[in-house]
C-alpha cells in the first residue's frame, strides 16, 4: 500500500515526480479546477491553453500529461477531466460528488504507474473531499503481481507514495478521513488479492487459514469448522456442495465485538472457491472466471478487518461458508436431498445452484445470535448480470427500510447497487414434491428465485438483506476510475459503511 501524506504547501514546490491537477469540461475546452491554481500560476497561466492545445477536453475519466518545468518542481504534470461544471449559485463554492473526486484519483494513480512520488493537488478544500481523493488513488494504485516472474519488468509499479494537497490539512478531521481511507484500501485490496489467486492456491482450507492470518493482531476471534465438525452440527449445504471435491469444505466464523451490549451487523458471504457447476457441468468458456465464486466471503472477511481495524463500536460476525464444488463419484446429483442446518430439507435440482445451498446454512447459523441486522453477499447468479450488468450489483430484502439502506450506504461509498423485489408468486415454483423446498424454480427471474430460496432461511424477525455482485465482483473489462481488471472488491466499502450506519443509530430497518 502506498503512503499518504497531506500537506497544505504549494503543489508546485513538492519535490515529488508528477503532480496531478483536474480539469473540467467548458464552453471552449478544458477549465481548470480548484487545486490548479499554484501549479497554473508557476506555468505562467499557459496550463489550460496548453492541454487544449493536446487536445485535453475536460471529460470524465480523461487523462493528460504535459511536461513541468518552470515553477514547478515536478518533471511530469497530469490533468485528469472531472466532466462538466457541478451546478452552483452566485457565489458559492464549487462542491464535487465525492464519486467524481475518488474516480479521478483512481485514474491518476493508474496513469501514473511507474511514478514513485505523486502529488495530488485535485479539489479537496475539506476534510470530506480529502477523503475521496484519498480512497480512489489508494483504491486505483492496485496492483496484483504474485504470480509475475519473468514479465515482472514488463508491467510498471504503482506509485510508492501520495502527497494529498489540502486547506485541511492539519485538521483532525482530515487525518481521521485520510486514516480511514487508508484503512479501508488496505482491506479492498486483501479482497481483490484473494479473489484474484488462482483456486488451485486457495481451497477452502486455505482460505481460512488466510482469513486467520488477516485477523492476526485485531481484536477479532477467529473459529474454524473442518468437515467432521460441519458433518457432526449438521451443516448439510456445506458439505453437500464440498463433497465431491477432494479438497473438503469449511465454515469460519470471525467475531468482532467491543461491547458485547452494543448493536450487532451479521454479514455472510459465499465462498466457493472454484466453482465447475458440479455434475450439471458448466460450459469451459463459463468457468474462466470462477475463481472469483468466493468474492462473497473475501468480502465480508475484508470488511470485518476493516472494522476492527477502524475500531468502530458495532459487533460485527462474519461467516464464511466455503466449498470447492467439483465433478466426481462422491459428488452430489440431481435429484439428491440434503439436510440443511436447521433441520430443513432441499432438493437439489441443479448441482450449479450451490452457492444458495452453503449461504442457506450460514444464513440459519447467523440467525441464532438474533443480530440486529444480517446481511449477505454473493456472487450468486448470472441473471444479476443479465438483468443488471456487469457494474450494477443488486439488492433483496425481507424490510424495506433496511433495503433503502443498503442502497443509501452503497451509493455513498460509490458502489452501484440496484433495489430488486421479492415476488411471493415465483416461491411456489420451487415447491418439492420430495423435500420441503428445491434449490431451483422459474427460468425466468433466476436472481429473484435465488433471493427468494434464501429467504427461506432466515429468521422470523431478523432484517436481512441480500447483495448479488455477480458482475460487479470481477471486472472482466479494461479498468476505469480506481477499479482494476479482475478482482474488485465489490461490497466491501458498503459493509463498513452499514457498521458505521449501525453504530451511528442512523441504519433503517423496519
């Protein structure tokens, strides 16, 4: 992770290798934001007519590099677009999304890949700005190069260090924001890191020794179920799922709980380690990317750390439910039943829809510590990609309110998620005529059914609600803003912010 440092000195004088400024769409081309002005001022006034001259037009997600010299120390200066002017009255400051500000840091660190030293002189006049611009250069300098031995060279380093330009510097505020920020990359990036090893290094027993390993030094207490615990308290999805692989399944619990009275966020996540679709055999070109399946449980183990790390006064469990669901003699049919956690039955129609049958079973264990708030996350269904793309996550709830939360929290950090219903019509379509309830129902509305199965095994009474980042938890495309190709760590930022929520007596539910 590279450092962070602020500093209310003049952009121009920093001895850094490149110096980043923002420009925004005008009339006649690009205008200079606030941030600009000493570097502006240094180039004799001449930076705007000389990006326009380069063609610069201020657009979001642009990037354009012109040489320093003159006044400015810094051999390199970056312009990245902000987009248009943000609306304002007479006389009021210009006020940016904190979305706007955290993409266009993203990009720059990416840019400037190679740049050892990089100053950051986008507009950022208060605490809250500052923390944007922190979040999406941490967030954008990602870079997963464990497996790189000869190409090494061939791919440049992320910058080695920020220097955030702000008024606010010396405010406390400022620092507790850059502080989190921090905290906060460092945690995205142990989900990306995970979700971006290959599967044949990350078994589930591998997982959870590596979820052990990130709670090392927090005050977070660590549980492991292996296969004969799983099979002696009756986790029947787990095992089900896990049992043709010959690498077994298990089940972690992390607890986070500075004051044992106080309010009480469950999350679960999916953790498929590899997913092949089992004996109803995924087609090759579809298991490309299922490494990325347990993007669900690297995030809530991400999130779990970053609260503890951050000291938030929540109680926070984690569960994570992890299988490697593979094709063999010892593996589950169609047409099988398992016994669920809980006592329930489930008919298994499609050995493809697993990641309902190990969250199901986590669901019900979450459940009987009666949280105020249970949430999971899942790369559950390709029909949340179908319905909503590859960047827009979707949202199921049990409670309106919470739902709206959830939304809320997600659209703060700059994660997109999308609300979805929970039609009582499509639940018939999973009737049994041999268990209580089978794992399919309708083609149609697949991420709904899914939803709907899940709800099924939660608690009367507990407020759940249900993130499918099937598409956004793996980015497949070319990066943009400060999300990289591969793993994102999708829902990550959303679930510290429901802490946060939480703690602040200010999250909704019903």
């Amino acid at each position: 992770m590279p450092e962070l440092t602020l500093t209310s000195s003049s952009p121009a004088g920093l001895r850094v290798d490149a110096v980043v400024v923002a420009t925004l769409q005008g009339p006649r081309g690009p205008v200079l934001a606030e941030g600009a002005e000493e570097v502006d001022k240094a180039l004799g006034g001449r930076l705007a007519r000389t990006l326009s001259a380069l063609g610069a037009t201020g657009a979001t997600g642009e990037a354009v590099k012109v040489p320093g010299g003159d006044g400015v120390t810094a051999p390199v200066v970056l312009a990245v677009g902000l987009g248009p002017a943000p609306a304002r009255r007479r006389g009021e400051a210009t006020t940016y999304a904190a979305e706007t500000l955290r993409r266009a840091a993203g990009g720059a660190a990416r840019a400037l890949a190679g740049t050892r030293r990089v100053a950051l002189a986008l507009p950022a006049p208060d605490a809250a700005a500052a923390a944007a611009v922190a979040e999406g250069a941490l967030l954008g300098a990602y870079s997963f190069t464990r497996y790189r031995n000869t190409s090494a060279d061939q791919h440049k380093a992320p910058a080695e260090s920020f220097t955030l330009v702000t008024p606010a510097a010396r405010e406390r505020a400022a620092r507790d924001a850059a502080d989190r920020a921090r905290a906060l990359a460092e945690s995205v990036a142990l989900c990306r890191d995970l979700v971006n090893t290959p599967p044949s290094d990350l078994p589930p027993k591998a997982l959870a020794e590596a979820a052990a390993s990130a709670a090392e030094g927090l005050p977070i207490t660590v549980e492991v179920l292996d296969e004969r615990s799983l099979k002696r308290r009756g986790f029947g999805g787990i095992l089900g799922v896990g049992q043709g692989s010959a690498r077994p399944p298990r089940l972690v619990k992390l607890s986070y709980a500075p004051d044992a009275g106080g309010p009480h966020l469950a999350v679960v996540g999916k953790g498929i380690t590899f997913d092949s679709g089992g004996l109803s055999l995924k087609p090759p070109a579809s298991m490309e990317t299922m490494k990325c399946d347990m993007g669900g449980a690297a995030a809530v183990l991400a999130a779990v750390v970053a609260v503890a790390r951050l000291g938030l006064p929540v109680r926070v469990t984690a569960w994570m439910p992890l299988a490697e669901n593979m094709p063999s003699g010892s593996a589950i049919r169609p047409s099988d039943v398992l016994t669920m956690y809980g006592g329930r039955t489930v008919e298994v129609l499609n050995t493809d829809a697993e990641g309902r049958l190990v969250l199901a079973d986590a669901i019900v264990a979450a459940c009987e510590e009666k949280p105020d708030v249970l949430v999971d996350t899942a790369t559950l269904t390709g029909a949340q990609m179908v319905a909503l793309g590859s960047r827009t996550a979707a949202v199921m709830s049990n409670d309106e309110a919470l739902r709206e939360s959830v939304q809320a929290a997600a659209a703060r950090v700059g994660e997109n998620v999308w609300p979805m219903p929970l039609p009582e019509e499509l639940r018939k379509s999973m009737d049994s005529q041999v268990a209580d309830i089978a794992n399919m129902g309708d083609r149609y509305g697949g991420m709904l059914v899914a939803g709907l199965f899940l709800k099924e095994f939660v608690a009367e009474g507990v407020p759940w609600a249900h993130l499918d980042i099937a598409g956004p938890a793996f980015n497949e495309g070319e990066p943009f803003g400060y999300t990289p190709k591969g793993g994102t760590g999708a829902s990550v930022r959303t679930l510290v912010a429901l802490a946060e929520d939480l703690a602040a007596g200010t999250l909704r539910k019903g």
